[in-house]
C-alpha cells in the first residue's frame, strides 16, 4: 500500500535515506524540517504522519511539538522516532524504531499506524454525518485505551516476575508460562500486545513468531522480545512490523511496548465503533453485545416467537461479585465472541450480563452457561489486573406458557444461583 501525504520528517541533519524510502514508497509531499521549526511545520502543513529522524536535545522544543500534536483537530497522527541504544528519551506517544533499522522497517511501521488513522478518520466522519442528520452517533470513549488493554507475558525465566510486575502496572497481564498456553490465550483472548521473556529456547520462540507472521489477524500486533533471546528474531521484522527486540531490560521494555499496546488497543475501539455504526448504534461499542435498547427489543421478539412457534427460549444471567469496569468489559467481550450467533445479550451498568439462549430449553441452556461461566472464570482479567479469574455467577430461567418479559427477568434476577 502506497503512504499517504504529507509526511514531515525532523531531523536537524538531512536524512536521504528516508527521504528516498518515504518517496519510493509514495509518500507525497516529504517536507524536512529542523526540531526548532517542528511545531510549526506541524501546523501549517497538516501531516499524515511524523518521522523523527534522530532525538531532541532541548526539551521545551520536543514538548511544543507534542502539545501541538494533542492539540490538533481530527484523527490520530502517528509519529515514528529512531532512537538509539544509549538510553535517550523519545516522546512518550512516539513509537520507537532502532536507528539502525532498515528503511524499510520503518516504512512498515509507518503504513501499519496510518491504516489506523484511516479507520479513525472513518469512524469521524461517519458520526458527523450521523449528527448531521440529526441521529445520535454513538460516543467515542475519552478514556486512555491502555485503561482497557491486556498484554500477553510469555516466559519462565528471571526476567518473568520484573516483567509481569512492570506490565502489570500499566495494563492487564496475561500470563502464559508455556507456549501452548500463550496460543491457546492469543486464540481466546484480545489481546493488545505480547512480551516474550526469557527460559525458551530459540526454536521455540521462532515457532512462535512463525505462527503470528502467518497469521493476518496477528500480523499487526506488538511483541516485544527480550533482548537476551537467541535466534534469529530480527527475520520476522518486515513481517511483523510491530516487533521489537529490547536489551535494555523489562523496564525499558515496558516503556518501549507501550506506545504500541496503546495504539492497538485503539484500533480495536475504533473497529468496535465501526460495528456499532454499521448496526445503526444497535450494538454497545464497548462490548461488541446488544445495546440495552435493541436487547429488550429484540427480547420481546423472542418472547413472541418462542410462544407462537411452541419452542424454547431460556435466559442466563451472569454476575461477577467485586468486579469493576475493566473486568466486567473483559468478560461481556469475551461473552461475545463465544456466542451462538442465534443467541443474544447485553451487559447491565453493575457488570452483570444477561444472556438469551434462542430455541433452548432449561436444561440445554444449564450446559451451555456453565461452558461459558467456566471460560470466564479462567479468562476474564481479575480486578486487579495482575492475574486471571473472575467467579460467574449465574441464575437461569426458562421462558413459560404463563411467562411475560417482566416475568421471566424477574425469575432470573431472583433465581438461585447455579454452580459456575
């Protein structure tokens, strides 16, 4: 895919080489550009994107360029920075690139950020032409995505505990001590980036980059790569253009990865967005489940239709004791990706998730929500972020010849609660 224009680059030194690189691959207009004239420069010609060829020195210049960036209009606009390996700072947003990095490695970081900053501009677009209309678009969340975000820690060795107590601060940890677990939990899981520690051999971790290359819905994600590991990671670079080999230690591996977590947890609100848009805001772009409106709407038509038709139709609902609002969206998440596609549900302002089981009886629906209760229980992210497991709590109730909507929520709220 060809860049899109303009793109600055700032660099107080020329920089042909990526001048050559950015040109080759499209990018129209390249301005250059010194640190003092940053800002402006970002001001008068609007870029798609940055590249900061080499690091600032003065730190009020490098900060009037990052307030000018917060301060613009419109979709995100990424900023890629060439760092080297003698510890200097970068801008906290900017997603880092070794120096010595091919061209090419950066280009394809670069056209990964920008085709999130084209689906950021379409969801915006998209709900201005909603609100023209007069409809009510659904809101874009305000909160930081690193609030929302999980990173998957692979490892085993002494780097395992530093890593798991760094990540942990910033983002929910999965951890996976195997790397049948680690695949088990990309397949389960969202997962927003993955840090692979040290105690496995190199044909393991190459096994492992192996997979997530061949896989399009992996390509993109971030991975970070202690640096102590043996192999030949740096092979999967142009095919994994988020990945990054760090020897700097978990601390600064932490730092370097999240730029990259924040922005793909970005991408996934901004995908859920669209889905929302697309089912005309019928759909709770937080959770990827049925807004509270469409739910009970779409209750009653079940209602009906159960009754016209004499078959089944049962309701679960799940409830998680000390929940808070990360968890509970990481369980209605996970609840919507492991739905029958006949079946529906929504997520309730305390966390709890009501689930309706479409031509199911009691005891059908027994099986499937304790199958479902018992991957939340070993998936969803705990309060505390640190650790997986959350309890469900889940009460049932079967829909009667006597049964009206009222009546039916009202056994499954009062009910007893099932084993989860």
């Amino acid at each position: 895919m060809a860049l899109q224009g303009p793109v600055v680059i700032v660099a107080d030194t020329p920089a042909p080489d990526l001048v050559a690189a950015l040109r080759t691959a499209g990018a129209f207009p390249i301005v250059e550009t010194g640190w003092i004239d940053a800002a402006g420069a970002v001001s008068s010609v609007e870029p798609e994107a940055l590249v900061l060829a080499e690091p600032c020195t003065d730190r009020p210049v490098a900060n009037a360029l990052a307030e000018r960036l917060k301060a613009r209009a419109g979709p995100f606009t990424p900023v890629i920075a060439r760092i080297g390996d003698d510890g200097s700072l970068w801008p906290a947003e900017a997603l880092c690139i070794a120096a010595s990095a091919p061209a090419d490695r950066l280009i394809n970081r670069l056209s990964c950020a920008l085709r999130l900053r084209t689906l950021h501009s379409t969801v915006l677009r998209r709900t201005r032409t909603l609100a023209a209309r007069g409809e009510l678009p659904p809101e874009l969340p305000a909160s930081d995505p690193l609030d929302e975000a999980s990173v998957l820690l692979a490892g085993r060795g002494w780097s395992y505990p530093l890593l798991s107590v760094a990540v942990g601060e910033r983002v929910g940890v999965i951890g996976a001590l195997s790397i049948e677990n680690a695949a088990r939990a990309l397949q389960a899981r969202d997962i927003d980036g993955l840090v692979i520690g040290d105690g496995f051999g190199p044909r393991v971790v190459e096994a492992l980059l192996t997979v997530l290359a061949e896989d399009v819905r992996f390509r993109e994600l971030p991975v970070a790569v202690l640096g102590g590991h043996p192999g030949p990671v740096e092979r999967f670079s142009l095919q994994l253009p988020n990945l990054e080999r760090i020897a700097e230690g978990p601390a600064r591996l932490v730092e370097r990865l999240m730029p990259f977590v924040r922005l793909h947890a970005f991408g996934e609100r901004m995908r859920r967005m669209l889905k929302s848009l697309d089912a005309k805001g019928m759909i709770d772009p937080d959770t990827g489940l049925l807004g509270h409106e469409a739910f009970w709407r779409d209750l009653n038509r079940a209602v009906d239709d159960a009754e016209k038709r004499g078959v089944g139709l049962s309701i679960a609902r799940f409830s998680f004791d000390g929940s808070d609002r990360r968890s509970g969206l990481d369980a209605a998440r996970l609840l919507s990706r492991l739905m029958r596609e006949v079946d529906f549900a929504c997520r309730e302002a305390d966390n709890s998730i009501f689930a309706v089981f479409t031509d199911t009886d009691l005891r059908a629906a027994h099986v499937v929500a304790r199958r479902l209760a018992g991957v939340l229980k070993n998936t969803t992210m705990a309060p505390d972020r640190k650790r997986v497991g959350i309890e469900a709590a889940v009460t049932l109730a079967t829909l009667l010849p006597s049964d009206s909507v009222d009546s039916l929520i009202a056994r499954v709220v009062g009910g007893r609660a099932a084993a989860s």
